[in-house]
C-alpha cells in the first residue's frame, strides 16, 4: 500500500492551513490582489524548501551526524512545539509576525513561506519522512498540501469575527490535536528504534 494518504495527513497537520488563516484573518490583511501575488510566491518558496528537505534528508542527516531514528525523536518535538501555538491559541504564529505580511516584498520569505506555509514542523516532516517513505512521495504529498494551504489562504476574505471564525478556531486546534499525536507516536518509534 502506498504511504501517500498518510503522508498527505502528515503534511496537513504539520502545516496546520487553519491555522494560518486564522493567524491571516487576525491582522488586516494586505489587498485581495496583493495577497494572492504574496501567497502565490511566498507558496512556491515553501514548497521549494520543502522538496529540497524531502530529497536531502540524507545529506541533512549526515551533516548533522545523527541517524534517522534519532532525527525522529527531534522531529517529533519539533512537531510538539508546532502544534502548542494551535491548540492553545487556534493560531501559526503571534499576531505581531503575521502583520508584517502586507510589508512587501521581504514578507514572501517571512513570515508568509517560513514560518506561515513551510511551518518548522513541515520541514521536520519532510526531513522524516524523506528517509521513512523515500523521496518522491515525500516530495509530492509536500508540494501537493503546499498548493493546498496556498489556496485556503488566497482564496477570499477570511473570517475576523463570527462563526466562521469559529469554526476555523475548532479546526485549527483540531489540526493541532492530531500533530500532537503524530509527533509523539513519532517520537515513541524514535526512542523505540534507536
């Protein structure tokens, strides 16, 4: 059986889209025409960054001189400290970091690509799974939730107040719930395997 609908899990979690939507709606966000063109570079950075952690895990985990089971214990608590922010506060990042989306150009890389799309939890997946599920889908299923979070983010008003953003609170701690679950079942295997 192929590992890409859990990998496609994995990735979802790790990159938390309502999450960041939530963290997007709570500042003024630039205009709509400048967001998408924001999003639209600020998504294929991330999605280049993370395709490079996917087919590099190897050399990044000889150059960090740990072996692969040991890199999932780190990577497990690096997606625990990711899914913190969501679960307690329905949001990616602070408030303060997602305003300085609508500063231009320099917000393509952050907050927007990293830490906003190419979450450190992502990059950890990526990383991880990389060596666990091999690269190409890997590399897929992290170009494919990158296009994803790319268009809940662009595609229209986000909800400031109201049930919407209710319920993309509930769905951003809910992402964060399940991160947590598979950053400890992925530090379980890490202890387990070294």
């Amino acid at each position: 059986m192929s590992e890409l609908p859990l990998l496609l899990i994995v990735f979802w979690a790790a990159l938390n889209p309502p999450a960041s939507a939530a963290a997007l709606a709570s500042v003024g966000a630039p205009r709509e025409a400048q967001r998408m063109r924001l999003l639209a570079a600020a998504s294929a950075l991330a999605a280049l960054l993370l395709l490079l952690a996917a087919v590099l895990h190897g050399p990044l985990l000889d150059l960090l001189d740990v072996s692969a089971a040991s890199f999932d214990v780190a990577a497990g608590i690096v997606m625990l400290a990711g899914a913190a922010r969501p679960l307690l506060r329905g949001r990616a990042i602070e408030e303060a970091i997602a305003a300085a989306a609508g500063d231009g150009r320099r917000a393509i890389l952050a907050p927007l690509a990293v830490p906003l799309i190419a979450t450190p939890a992502a990059l950890a997946v990526a990383v991880s799974w990389g060596e666990r599920a091999g690269e190409a889908p890997t590399a897929l299923a992290a170009v494919v939730l990158v296009a994803v979070a790319g268009h809940w983010l662009g595609r229209g008003p986000l909800p400031h107040a109201g049930a919407g953003r209710a319920i993309l609170d509930a769905l951003a701690r809910l992402t964060g719930l399940l991160l947590a679950v598979i950053a400890v079942g992925l530090v379980v295997q890490g202890i387990l395997a070294v």
